[in-house]
C-alpha cells in the first residue's frame, strides 16, 4: 500500500576507481537520466550528480547529501570501478540519518546489481534499503511516493525468502526525451575530443566536437531477463530493445532535432548495439530524414553481416552523415568467432571494412582473444591465435581503420562465460565466497586455465603483436 509521503530523490554516478581510457568519459549515465527525467514528469524534486574524472568527488557529492533538508531516496549506479566509492557514499548517508534523524532510503542499481543484487543485500546488512533487478524508472518512481517496486530486492523480500523477477521497461515513449540539464555537456565535449581522429574520415575534429549521445537500443551484455517474459528483443543480440526504436520512424527526427536544440549539440553518437540490426526500421528512418537536418553521426555500433551490404552502407554515408563505425571484429577464426556467439564471419568483416572505406567511413574495431571451449571446439589455441595474427595483416593496410581496441576475454559478473565459471570453475566455491565483489585478475587467469589451451600471458603477448602491426596513426587502446 502507497504511503502518503514523498521523498525528494539524489542520483549518482559515483567516480570510478580507475579512470584511465579516455573512452568512457565521454559515455552519458543514460539510464540515470532516463530515471531523472520519469521521476520530474511525476512531481518528484530529483538532483542527478555525475562524476567526470576529476571534476567531482565523494566528498563533494557528501557535501550535497548533507545539505539537504528533507528525506531522501538516494539512489546509486554501482558497478566494478566504483563500487569502493558508491560503498562509502551509501555509509555516508547512514551516518547522516544516524545525526539528524532523517529519513534516507539507499536504492542501488545498475548491471552488477542486477546480476548481484542479493549478494550486496546479505554482505552489508544494513546498509541499502533496496536493489533494484532490470531498469529502475518505475522502481524509483514507486519508492519515492511511498510505494513498493515489484523488482526492488530488501530487507523484508529476504527475510521471506521471495524471489525478485528482473522488470525491463517496454512502455517506449515515456520519459523522452531525456532531460540534460544536469550534466556537463561541455565536459563531455571536452573529453570526447580527446580521443579523436580524422584518419579514414570525411570530418575534422571541429566539425564533431559537441556530440550528443543517444541509444536507440536500450539492453546490456547481461542474459538477466527471466524465460518467458514478454519483450521486445533486438534482432541482433536478443537483449530488449527501447526508446529510441520503439518511435515511429516519421516521428524520430522531430524528436531528435528537439533534443538537439536545447543541448546545443553538432552531432550524433549513438550507444545502441547495433544501428543497422532491424533493416525495415533503419531503412524507413532513411527514408523519412529531413533534407534540412543538418547534424551528422559521429558514432554508430553496427555489425559486419549487416555492413556487407552496399546499400546499407551507403545510406550510412549519405543519409546519416556517418563519421565512423565500431563494428566487431572479435577475431580472425572462424571457430573463435562462433565461441563467442557472433553471427558473422572474419571474410564478412574484410568485405564489411572495403565498403567503409570505399564510402569514407571510418572504423572502430573491438579485437578479443579468449575463446572458451564450446562443443568439439577445445578453445583459443597457439593455431587459432596464429590465424588472427595472419588475418589482422590483412586488416593494417586499410586506411579506414582509425582506433583499435584490443581485449582480453575477461568473465565480467552476468556474462555467459561468468555464469560457467560460477557453475564449473574449479574454484567457484571460492568465488561464490568473493560475492558481491570479485576478483576479475584471479578468475580471468582461471579462466584461460581451464577453458582454452593457452594462458593469460600468451593472450596478452599476441595482442600486443597484433596492436603492432597497425600503422602509429592508428589509435590503439582496449575497453576492459
């Protein structure tokens, strides 16, 4: 049953432990966003706080806690690389509530919680009023009016023995656009330069210096939806689709051009999977682009099967105004290539990088070694990494190549290949001990152990032979 009371809601994105790839700087917190902007619409004073790399600290997010008045929803993203900083928020406002005798609720979220929502609840008893499994816009909304949310692990669902089902939001067009007045755009902006290149590109960096960015699909790496729930799913990938994709094509640009306006954004950077992944919608949205529209996109994710197809790359570069692509590589075996779940071939790759070229688009490409065993196929291998090395020899001399991102295969908590090592890992009794925190370093060398031929060394020394082989222009860094 609602109670009458509301509280006024504090969302944060606590600074991350290790800042040092200039590549997720420049990624808005879009689900926080999305969560302020539905929390306003329902009359609920909110203040987002985001935490750029040394522009704003725990003690100044403390500093506003403290300052406010009223009761309080604080709600906290926490993943990996700030988990240590979102913990000493949460203890923080304790010792507030502790002081002054106000009410403070502690909701977490985000995709570690999703996948370990009950752990944090059993380790730090006390601490979290609620962790909220799957997205938190209605969660939020329900918690700060007094309500309960259906998909908001606590104290008391513990205390009973009741399961909490994952909830992801399919009601599209609520919330939209999303509201940016909280963030430091020119930030972003700055940081987003950055890393920037003109190599294998029609733009130069002053032409794409204000990004916007979007997702027109809305999931995660995570498999954390429950069998048989009802949601719309990506074509690609088969996570949930949202927001942007779910508007009508016709509608789309209007939309778009609003939310341009009033961030005074220059162009596009679009976060979601894959761009091209449903080609009636990404065909029908050409169609439909205004002559007029004047922004191009800076950033898309697409895949290689899709790119192998002319058309669509050319609607890319004339519709769109694409600056550059990250599409996938993963890896130069085919074996490799189906381990990792991916639909596409090496060869579809090369043909996918001509076209890119051909049309001046530039690319991003995702290296990953790492393969795990799967069926007859006995893993990643010194003949399947001899393979990628003859194969990424084919990809140097490309001159639309402009940033590589080479990975080592890395059993993030919720990933399939976690979820193996938790049920057939020698140690998992170990690591269900580690929960909700773990040790990525000692799992991953676990990992190439018992699910490849090859050790977390060969791993590394190949990919830095493979980063070699690309000219010095090239941006070279990785994303875990």
């Amino acid at each position: 049953m609602k109670s009458t009371e509301q509280f006024e809601a504090v969302l944060i994105n606590p600074p991350k432990d290790n800042a040092k790839d200039d590549y997720y700087t420049e990624f808005l917190p879009l689900n926080l966003i999305a969560i302020a902007t539905r929390l306003r619409l329902a009359g609920v004073k909110t203040e987002l706080i985001d935490t750029l790399p040394g522009e704003r600290g725990t003690e100044e997010i403390k500093r506003s806690i403290s300052e406010k008045k009223g009761d309080l929803v604080v709600g906290i993203s926490l993943y990996q690389t700030n988990e240590k900083q979102g913990l000493e928020i949460a203890n923080f406002c304790r010792q507030i509530q502790e002081e002054t005798g106000r009410k403070i609720q502690v909701i977490i979220g985000g995709v570690n919680v999703t996948v370990m929502g009950q752990h944090y609840m059993k380790k730090y008893p006390g601490l979290f009023d609620g962790a909220v499994i799957g997205h938190g816009e209605d969660a939020m909304v329900e918690i700060c009016q007094g309500g309960e949310a259906r998909n908001v692990i606590t104290n008391e669902t513990l205390a009973a023995n009741r399961r909490v089902i994952p909830f992801f939001n399919t009601d599209l067009d609520k919330g939209f656009p999303y509201d940016y007045d909280d963030l430091n755009l020119e930030g972003y902006w700055q940081f987003s330069d950055k890393r920037f290149s003109s190599r294998g590109s029609r733009y130069s960096a002053e032409d794409l210096n204000r990004p916007l960015l979007i997702n027109t699909h809305r999931g995660c790496y995570l498999s954390c939806s429950e069998p048989g729930e009802r949601i719309v799913r990506c074509s690609f990938c088969g996570h949930p689709e949202f927001t942007w994709k779910g508007i009508n094509p016709k509608q789309f640009w209007g939309k778009l051009q609003e939310v341009m306006d009033s961030t005074g954004a220059n162009c596009i950077s679009d976060l979601g999977d894959n761009f091209v992944g449903n080609t009636t919608w990404f065909k029908e949205l050409a169609r439909n682009r205004p002559n007029n529209f004047p922004y191009p996109f800076k950033y898309i994710f697409a895949s290689s099967d899709k790119l192998c197809d002319e058309k669509i790359v050319r609607l890319l570069a004339e519709k769109f105004g694409v600056h550059a692509v990250l599409n996938s590589v993963e890896h130069g075996d085919d074996r490799c290539q189906t381990a990792f779940g991916k639909a596409y071939t090496p060869e579809q790759t090369l043909k996918s990088l001509k076209l890119l070229e051909k049309y001046k688009i530039a690319s991003r490409l995702s290296f990953v070694i790492g393969a795990p065993r799967t069926g007859d196929f006995e893993g990643e291998s010194k003949e399947t990494l001899k393979r990628f090395l003859e194969y990424a020899k084919q990809l140097a001399d490309l001159q639309c190549i402009q940033v590589i991102l080479g990975n080592i295969l890395v059993p993030s908590p919720g990933s399939k290949i976690w979820k193996r090592m938790m049920k057939e890992g020698e140690n998992r009794a170990l690591y269900h001990e580690m929960l909700p925190t773990v040790d990525l370093t000692k799992i991953t060398e676990d990992f190439f152990r018992e699910f490849t031929q090859i050790s977390r060394e060969e791993a590394d020394c190949t990919m830095e032979k493979i980063m070699d082989l690309f000219p010095e222009d090239v941006i070279k860094g990785d994303t875990v």
